[in-house]
C-alpha cells in the first residue's frame, strides 16, 4: 500500500523560520512533531516529517535568514519547499519588530539567490487601509518594492486586510477601514501594471472582491498548479476545509502554534498581543516534539499502520 504523503504549512500561525528554525531542523532530524489542536488543548497529533511522508513544505515568513543555513540539509535530506515571504514597508507604528524594508530586500535576494526565484513568493500583504495608510501610500510602497525584488522572484500576491473586532481594537485609535470601490480601482489597478511591468504575475489570496479585470487572479497560497510547475509533481487539489471560505488553499497540515510569533504586527491575526505571546514562548525548547511546552503524540492505530507498512516496504 503506498503511503500518503502531506503538505505541511510551516505555517500560518506563526513564523517558523524567523523564530523556531532550531526546533523545526530538530523535527526533521527526528523525523515528527507534535501539534495540539487550536481547539481544543487535550487533542495533540503526530505528524510525520520524513522526506518519503512528505510532499512539500510550505514556509511563511517576514524572516527567513535564520532557517537559511539549513536548507542544504533540506535538499540534502531530499525535501521540496518553497516561501511565502512578507515585504512590507509600514512604519514601527504598525509593525514594532519586524525587519526593516531594507533588511527584507536584502534577505529576499540572498534567499532568490540560494533556492532560485521561482520558489520565493512576494506577498504585500496585508493591504490597510488608514487616514495614513492610503491609497497613494500603497501603490508608492508596492511600486518601489516590486522594482527592488525584480528578477528574484516571479510572483506577487496581495490582499487587503479582513478588520475583525480584535485587530481594530489593538490598532485604536488609527481606525482602519474598508476601502471604498473606487479606492480598490484606482490602487488594483495600479498594483496589477507594476507587477506586469516588473515581471511577476500576480494573485489574490483569500480575497472576497473580484480583482481579475485588473490582471489579478484568484490565488492559492499552498497551490497545487505552482508546486507542479516548481517541482512537477502532482498532489492533492482539494481544498483545505479549515481555511476560510475565500481562502483557495489545498489540503495541508499547519505545524505552528497561535500566539507565538514575536514580530508585534498590530495587525496580525495569530497573535493576539505581545504578553501572551512572551509567556508562551517562554515554554519553547527546541528539543522538545512540539513547539512550544512539552507535548508527547499520540499514536493512533493509522499512524502504527502507516509506520509498519513503511518499514516493508523498505
């Protein structure tokens, strides 16, 4: 029986490679980790990372340099990967520790450099939208960052922000808003000739308008059609039933950990503020199978038969 292979995000809760790389190369050296369930604290999986287990790894990040020296042993080891990487440039007001648009730029090209631009992805994303934060201000900023990443990458994707009740509480009193029709015309225009200008395709990801008339697609940030144009192989094209509505995803298993990510975007969904985040943190060991406390997995009858039938099949 062959034996499934996963996607697996590493990972929209968190940035992995900015803040975690130690413990993610010590997962791949032992072959598992653990993730506990969002909902529910009690409910904690084993998810296999061996290289025949595994289709590709999916990074997200604002920072990727501490991860970089491991990816030779990723290639060496036989893994498929590509990024999701985030260049902004919003002031400290908004994002307190992040890189600077400096620091990413030079990071974005080291990065294109080292794997090759076809599996670096450039996100401006997410687009606010403020009395500051306008339209003028973001085709200005995505114009001078795509003319900066030019020739290290061959794809863009953006999307404006989703304000929910938390994010505008944390952001008060700079009240971010919905744009208006005409305000989303004027800048996806913009946005959409600059991409084509600099060489990129562009794309939207988990967008609820129709951006299509001004060159941007709908998008799928883990995408089956990329991975098969990147590494040629084919994998799973259903979509991921735990993403949003909107979110075109395919089917993929998140090993980060929510409230971890120490990067103080007001912004950001998966962390909710910087206290909770410090405390939780505070319980990583990166020899430890989960990310952050000390989570052991539970075997599961499937896992046994998957592992067993591996070991005959070797």
């Amino acid at each position: 029986m062959k034996r499934k292979k996963s996607i697996i995000s590493a990972s929209r809760r968190t940035d992995i490679p900015a803040f975690f790389a130690e413990w993610f190369i010590n997962r791949i050296r032992a072959g598992y980790c653990t993730n506990v369930n969002p909902l529910n604290k009690q409910q904690v999986s084993r998810i296999s990372l061996k290289p025949e287990d595994v289709e590709v790894i999916v990074f997200w990040t604002r920072n990727p340099e501490p991860l970089m020296p491991y990816l030779d042993e990723l290639n060496e080891r036989g893994y498929r990967y590509y990024f999701q990487y985030t260049v902004l440039n919003y002031s400290r007001h908004y994002d307190q520790r992040g890189p600077t648009l400096e620091e990413a730029v030079r990071t974005f090209k080291k990065l294109s450099e080292q794997i090759g631009r076809k599996k670096v992805i450039w996100r401006y994303d997410p687009i606010l939208f403020t009395d500051d934060l306008d339209v003028k201000f973001h085709a200005k900023q995505y114009a001078e960052i795509a003319a900066a990443l030019e020739g290290n990458t061959e794809r863009s994707i953006i999307s404006i922000a989703d304000i929910t009740k938390n994010i505008a509480m944390r952001m008060s009193p700079e009240a971010p808003r919905e744009p208006t029709p005409e305000e989303i015309e004027e800048l996806m225009t913009d946005i959409g000739r600059t991409a084509i200008k600099r060489g990129m395709e562009i794309y939207s990801c988990a967008e609820r308008y129709d951006l299509s008339k001004y060159g941007i697609l709908k998008g799928k940030c883990i995408d089956d059609e990329l991975i098969k144009h990147i590494f040629g192989v084919d994998v799973t094209n259903k979509k991921d039933k735990g993403q949003r509505e909107e979110c075109g995803c395919v089917q993929s298993k998140d090993i980060g950990m929510y409230n971890t990510c120490r990067h103080g975007c007001k912004y950001c969904y998966a962390t909710r503020s910087n206290a909770p985040a410090a405390e939780i943190c505070a319980t990583h060991n990166p020899s430890s199978p989960s990310l952050v406390g000390q989570f052991e997995p539970e075997v599961s009858r499937e896992d046994l038969r998957e592992e067993n039938q591996g070991k005959l099949n070797l």
